[in-house]
C-alpha cells in the first residue's frame, strides 16, 4: 500500500507552502500534501529484551539440538499484493483462470525465494469481493466484468495455495471506498456499478467525493450512517467467517484524503447522526468505532485472526499537538479523521504497520525521527509494530536513487526491539528489484527464513514435539516427521547454535537439505512452538 506522506504507487505532489512529496497508495491514487503549518507485543523491558533477541535470531536458550540452543529469527515479514487496477496481480483483468493461478503462484515463488512469512491481499478494493459474497459483487479486477465471477473459488484457492507454502494470509480490506474512479473504475455513476451493487440498492449510503467533474471522482459507504457502518463490517466478516484467513487488514482508506477545498458531503447524515459533537470530532467517532467494533467481532467469530491497519504515517505534527511527531506533514487525525494513536493505545488492533514512505533526513517526515515515535506509540501495549517500507520508490530521483536507503532504514528498524516485522509496497516493486534494492536488504536482512512473532494473548495449543527421522544418502539427509502441530520448524546446527532454516506447512511432511544434524519443532496456528526433536 502506498508511500508518501505516500502510500503505493502513484505520487501526487502537491504543495502548501511548503514542498512536499508525497504518494498515493495502494494502486489507487493518495491525494496527501504537505502543510507549512508552524514494546512491542508487550510490555516492560523484560520484553523488550526479548524481541530483541528474537529479531536479531539469538538462541532461545530453552531448547537444544545436539546441545545447541535453537535461534529463528521471529519478525514478520510481508508484501502487499494489490489487485485494484491490477497494479500486482492479475496483470490483467480477465485472464483465463489457469493464467491467474499461474500469476499468483508467482507472487507466493517471490515470498519464499525473499524469506518472506505473510501476504497482505487486496481481496475488497472497492465495495466489491475476490469471493462470492451476499454483500457485493465480484471485482471487476480479475474478470474485467464487474459482477462476473471466475470459474473457481478464488479465495478458497489464493488460502490454501498460501498456506502451503507456510505463509500468513492476511485479507486486505478497503472498507469504505464504493468505486475505483474512471475510466477504469465506475467513478461516481452509480448506474455503472455492477447490478447487484449495495449502493445502487442502498444509493441513501452513497457519497461522490471528490465531486463530479474532479479528477478521481467516485462513490463511497458513508461513514456517518450506521447502517452502512453495519453492512460494511458485515460484508468484511463473511470473508472471515467462510475462510481460514489469518488476518484482516485495513490500509489508510477510511474517509477520503481532501482535495482542494471540497469538503466531504455529509451534512445531512452529520445533521442526523452528530449528536452534538464537532463535525471533525464525529467523523473521528464513526471511524474509531468502526475500528472498536471489527476488532470486537473478529475475536468473538475467530478469536486466533489478527487485526492490523496500515495507516498514514503521520498522526499529528508536534506543532499542533505536543503529542505528535517531529513532522510538518499531512495530519491523519485531522484530515482523514483516522485518530490512529487512540486504536493503539485502546489496544483495539493486534499490529500496526504505519506507512513511513519517506527518506531518512526528509525535512518535512524524517524516517528516522518518525519510527522512534512509532516505537513510543505501541510502548506499554499489546500492539505489534511493521513498518511499511516503499519498495516502490526506489529509483526515484533524490535519495532515492541510491539503492541502499532502504537497506539503512531497516538497519535502523533493528535498533529498536519494538520494531518486529516490515510489509513493503508492493509486490511488483520487490520483484522488480530496481537498482538492486532488494537484492541487497534481502541479502543483509532476510538471508534465512522468519518464524512470525508470537501474540501472547491469541489463542495458544502449543503442540507437543514431533517424531522425527533421518536418512542419509550421500551429502544429503533427508528428515520425515509425524507431528499434531499447524507446521514445523527445521533446524540444523551450525557452529555454536541450531538455525532455523526452513518450515514446513501441515503435521506430517518431509525436507531433504545438506547433511549434518538437525532438529525439528512444531508450530501451532499462532507461531507458538513445542519442544525440539534431534534426527
């Protein structure tokens, strides 16, 4: 999703005073301007001590093969794969369907080659669904027909093909947005919504914004209404009451970044609904409680799925509020009305991966003053903190063009045990891998697999360690094992430590790699692990 004061590919400059750079995201354009305006899952440093150890790989200490205490590093690493527009995948819409499996089968080759342990799929882009869903229409981005489906069960089949490969699924939700702008999208013509469109049965719940006539104009769910609030969380929730999703995922969209000077039109659900509050202060309300309220459904229907936003990475400037960050950007409470610090501290969320898309030493959002505010923003919480890394803006010109500066902010991410995992923008930009970026954080960073962090308060069954075999041919061995666990961990001593160098999806299964002398563990579905058997 994005960068900017940005978020995914596209980048919109606009400039108030001051000059600012900054992105749209996730495929879809992100209007942000710059104003002049003048432990992680835990707490206590016990913890912080630990995620420490955990990121950097540090023998557990609690558990031995042939002697050799087990190092994995645990931090979760991720890519967004973005179907609006067809900025990752499908390339494009209305492929066969053996094509589109091809394709994504791509994305999940990509992920393990680059260690990675979690997808973050766009699977509702805009008021539509990558399943067959009673609340809206199938996406116009794999069929190239809105409303028409494909030949199979796509999300059963993205989840399933996913979890073979060991990796997270997380269903990336846009909830309020209603149409993707013209030419490509239905803009705000509600009659070119597919028929069986929420909003063209319920056009009371629609908003056009910016207006007609404005460039990017298109539909949206009113916040302000409950009863759109409603059917949008209930229309997110199939999605994880059918699938065996991991996690639900939001990004930034909630209510519109501004353009211009147009205002959002929601005056008469405002004159309705506002119960006496500031206009400001009850769009804030209708997106906190939206956020309260997922977060509270989620873990009653499936108390194991993670609940995560990517949101803007500025909260408020430090300027207007002495809480905030050393900033002179876009201000997430006050312009989109996303009061991202209170879902953290109300510890409503499981993670949150803030869109930092800007250099180190960007005068107006410095990465390396606003990830030590993030860091103190999750500190005395539950809540886990990614950073969401722009991939996509290498090459650019400036700082950009030096392939290294993604490799200096995640060194920087690792001077802080907070900092337990990144998700980068997007996938397209991570397989390109332009001046060599990846190739060269991924070399530094992400060398051997990642076991994801453990949430402590997520339901735990952790398994019992499995039986294990070995049987060698040459320089080779090759380990089979029963277990009872979600997946298992493969572990082969090296020097003074056992490494973590592969997992497995399922109970029962078989590795083969180089000879020497291993150990397996088991997994359950929340990444806590069982004791070590040595082959």
């Amino acid at each position: 999703m994005r960068h900017r004061l940005p978020r995914r590919p596209p980048v919109l400059p606009i400039v108030i005073g001051i000059v600012l750079a900054i992105v749209a995201g996730v495929g879809a354009l992100r209007a942000v301007w710059v104003s002049s305006s003048a432990p992680a899952a835990g707490s206590g440093t016990e913890d912080a001590r630990l995620a420490d150890r955990a990121a950097r790989g540090e023998p557990r200490g609690d558990a031995r093969c042939d002697g050799k205490p087990l190092a994995a590093p645990r931090e979760l690493r991720g890519i967004w794969i973005t179907t609006v527009e067809n900025i990752d995948w499908p390339s494009t819409p209305g492929l066969p369907d053996e094509q589109i499996k091809a394709e994504y089968r791509g994305w999940l080759d990509l992920a393990q080659q680059r260690n990675l342990n979690a997808v973050f799929v766009h699977v509702r882009p805009s008021g539509d669904a990558l399943w067959p869903s009673k609340y809206a229409p199938w996406s116009e981005w794999i069929t190239g027909v809105r409303g028409k489906a494909p030949g199979f069960d796509l999300m059963q089949w993205m989840i399933d093909e996913t979890h073979a490969r060991n990796l997270e699924f997380h269903a990336w939700f846009n909830p309020y947005r209603g149409s993707q702008p013209g030419p490509k999208g239905a803009g705000p013509d509600i009659e070119a919504l597919a028929p069986d469109h929420p909003l063209r049965q319920h056009p009371e719940w629609a908003i056009v914004y910016p207006a007609k006539g404005t460039t990017g104009s298109r539909l949206h769910f009113n916040p302000g209404i409950p009863e759109a609030r409603k059917f949008v969380e209930d229309s997110m929730l199939e999605a994880v009451e059918k699938y065996d999703v991991d996690g639900v995922h939001f990004d930034d969209f909630f209510y519109q970044y501004p353009v211009g000077k147009q205002d959002y039109p929601d005056q008469a659900a405002y004159q309705q609904y506002g119960g006496g509050k500031s206009r400001a202060d009850w769009r804030r309300d209708n997106v906190n409680k939206l956020v309260e309220e997922m977060s509270g459904r989620i873990r009653k229907l499936k108390p194991w799925v993670k609940f995560g936003i990517s949101p803007f990475g500025i909260w408020r400037n430090a300027t207007t509020d002495p809480q905030g960050s050393p900033t002179r950007g876009l201000q997430s409470y006050d312009e989109i009305y996303a009061d991202t610090r209170l879902w953290v501290q109300r510890q409503w969320l499981d993670y949150i991966v803030p869109q930092l898309y800007w250099n180190i030493g960007f005068d107006v959002a410095d990465y390396a003053k606003l990830l030590p505010w993030w860091v103190n923003v999750v500190k005395d919480t539950r809540v886990q903190l990614y950073i969401g890394q722009a991939d996509y803006r290498v090459g650019q010109s400036g700082v950009w063009s030096d392939p290294a500066e993604l490799d200096r902010q995640l060194a920087l991410n690792r001077t802080y045990p907070q900092v337990t995992g990144s998700v980068h923008f997007s996938a397209k930009s991570m397989r390109s891998d332009s001046l060599g970026s990846v190739s060269r954080y991924a070399a530094r960073f992400y060398g051997t697999p990642a076991l994801p962090p453990v949430m402590d308060w997520l339901p735990e069954h952790v398994p019992g360690a499995p039986s294990v075999r070995a049987e060698k041919n040459g320089d080779k061995v090759k380990l089979s094992w029963k277990s009872k666990g979600a997946s298992v961990a493969v572990y082969r001593v090296d020097g003074s430590r056992a490494g973590l160098v592969a997992t497995k999806r399922g109970g029962d299964g078989e590795w083969t790699g180089p000879a020497g002398r291993y150990c397996v563990t088991a997994l359950d579905r929340s990444w806590n692990e069982s004791g070590a058997t040595a082959a």
